[in-house]
C-alpha cells in the first residue's frame, strides 16, 4: 500500500514493481501468459498465445533494479516545456507537453483514481487545456482516458487507428482478465477501481504522421510499424529534443513480449531510431538515449533470429532451453520465443 493510500504493484523477481498485463491482440494473461480462468464461459479469441511454462522450470532476473529515485512522482523537467512523471505504481511514465494555447499528455494511466491524480498534478503545473494521446490500448496506459474527458468535454484524445479498435473490440476483456488478476494478488481496491471504469477510446486516430499544434509549438505522432503492439505510438516533441516512445522501449525491466510482435519488432525500432531526439522517455522506467534504444533492439531482435531457427512445433522445454541464451534474460526471452512462434504465420 502506497503512502497516499493505494495499492501498490508487488514486486517482481527482478526487484521492480510487477504491473498486471492483460490482452491487447489475442485474449491471453499477460501475467506470465496464462489465462486466469480456463473455465469461464469466455472462450479465447482466435489466434490467443497461452504460454505454459513447466513447473520445474526457474527463471533467474536478468538483473537487479536499484533503489527507486528520489524524482519519482514528481514532474521532472527534461526538456524545455516537457515534463515527465515517473510514478511508483507500475513504474509508468506520463508525459506533459506545454504549449501556448495547450498542453499535451500523453497516457492517462491505469483508472479513474490515478488518473484523477494526475490531472490535479498536471493542473499544479498549467491551466492549459488538454490533448491526450495514447500510445497503445494497454489499461495501464488508456483507462485513465474517462477521468479526462470528465474533466474537459472536448478533450481531443489520439491514438493509432489499431489502438481505438482494441479499446472498442477487446477492452472488457482486458478489464475483466485485470481486475481478475488483481484479486488474485489480493489488490482488491486496485481491482475495484479497474472494474469502475468507463472504457474510452480515442476520439482522434492516426495511422500516417500526423501533427498536432498546441500554440507555438508543434508535435508529430508516428507509428513505427508493429513492436510492442500492433498499434504503437511514437510521440516527437523536436523543439525540445525529446521522443515519447511508449512500451515499444522499457527501462528497469525487460520488454513485454505477451501482445507484440517480435519478428517485426527490432526493425521496427531500427526505423525509429534515426528519429530519435537526445532524450527518449520509455513507457516504463528512467529516460534513457538512442544507444539505450540501440542496445534493446539489438537484444529483441537476437530472440527474433533464434525464433526463426526453432521448429514450428517446439514445446515449451524446447524454447525454455533457448532462452536462457538469450541476453534479454530467461523469462522475457521465453514469453518472447512462444510469441514469435505464435505470429510467425
């Protein structure tokens, strides 16, 4: 329990605060990738990846995090007019974009209290009005979306065309297979608040570049092809030398491979990359540079060419002995070999 009186997310095995993942593209558990309720009367959604991973298999952190920085949950300045909130829960990043006649934010966390949270801070910062963008369908980053359009009835709220249509298609799936989890790690305020929420999708879509004026400043959305998502969003901010770039880069932790694509992925990054300003605010963890971004794009694009040498049929002993030598580490490696070989067509 946080100090302010929420659930906090338990830590994970390599140190860091575990967030709940939930389906974005396929009906599966994020969480480890098993479905949570085989016996409901929801049947899976076709092509749905449900990882078994053996009962006597271990998996050993690719690393330890450190102690949680000082700045977190505080606005921290990165760039002229661009703030970042690192928050504890869930280690998620939200971004805030000042211009002269309106501010950007760029994902609306996880439910109506937290994203209520946020607005009160964000309005400790300007009056500004707001333009949200999601960078994908994730709850974590979208079901805070309701709290803003409460807040201002003609919020514009962006996302990818593919973001808005998980939202619409597969959003009280996500919402169910969360709040599920969460009650099952006995965050039942947590789980609660999730189950209250009003799904909101984006209002605005993209699919091309797409800039967005906010007074005396300009922004660009891109989508960098599929990674993380099959709908990722890439927010530039070039006046201020920042790139927002969502889940498709985390720091602190390995990437999320349970809803991606991970044969696509690495070159969709090798495509971001030239675009990249000197300051790249991942959806997770600490602001990081291109090289950071370099280096995880060459680790996910290593599971994407062992992927390609295992046999379509592999079990899962098969792809937990692979994995371990992956450099991305044995669990996110493992989760990453049974999504490419789900995808692989």
């Amino acid at each position: 329990m946080t100090s302010d009186g929420h659930d906090d997310a338990e830590a994970g095995p390599d140190g860091r605060p575990e967030r709940p993942r939930v389906p974005q593209q396929g009906g599966h558990d994020q969480e480890n990738g098993r479905r949570p309720d085989d016996d409901s009367p929801e049947q899976p959604l076709p092509g749905a990846l449900s990882v078994q991973i053996p009962d006597d298999l271990t998996f050993d952190p690719p690393f330890a995090m450190p102690e949680p920085p000082q700045w977190q949950d505080l606005w921290r300045e990165i760039g002229p007019g661009v703030l970042v909130k690192r928050h504890k829960v869930m280690d998620l990043n939200v971004t805030l974009v000042l211009g002269d006649d309106r501010c950007l934010v760029v994902d609306t966390h996880a439910h109506d209290g937290y994203a209520e949270e946020l607005i009160a801070s964000i309005r400790s910062v300007t009056a500004l009005p707001f333009v949200v963008v999601n960078t994908h369908a994730h709850f974590d980053h979208a079901f805070g979306n309701a709290a803003f359009l409460r807040a201002q009835a003609d919020v514009e709220i962006w996302g990818h065309e593919g973001c808005r249509r998980d939202l619409e298609e597969l959003g009280e799936l996500q919402r169910r297979l969360t709040v599920q989890w969460m009650r099952e790690s006995e965050r039942e305020d947590t789980a609660a608040a999730v189950e209250a929420v009003t799904i909101v999708p984006p209002n605005r879509t993209f699919t091309q570049d797409t800039t967005l004026d906010l007074g005396g400043r300009h922004v660009v959305l891109h989508h960098p092809g599929r990674a993380h998502t099959g709908h990722d969003a890439v927010v530039d901010v070039p006046d201020a030398d920042v790139t927002v770039v969502g889940d498709i880069v985390e720091e602190g932790s390995p990437p999320a491979f349970e809803d991606s694509f991970p044969l696509e992925w690495a070159a969709s990054l090798e495509s971001v990359l030239p675009r990249l300003r000197r300051n790249v605010v991942p959806g997770h963890g600490d602001v990081v540079d291109a090289t950071f971004v370099a280096e995880q794009r060459a680790q996910i694009a290593e599971v994407a060419e062992v992927a390609l040498t295992l046999p379509a049929g592999a079990d899962d002993m098969v792809l937990a002995k692979a994995a371990v030598r992956l450099s991305i580490g044995r669990q996110a490696g493992f989760v990453g070999l049974q999504r490419a070989l789900a995808t692989r067509g």
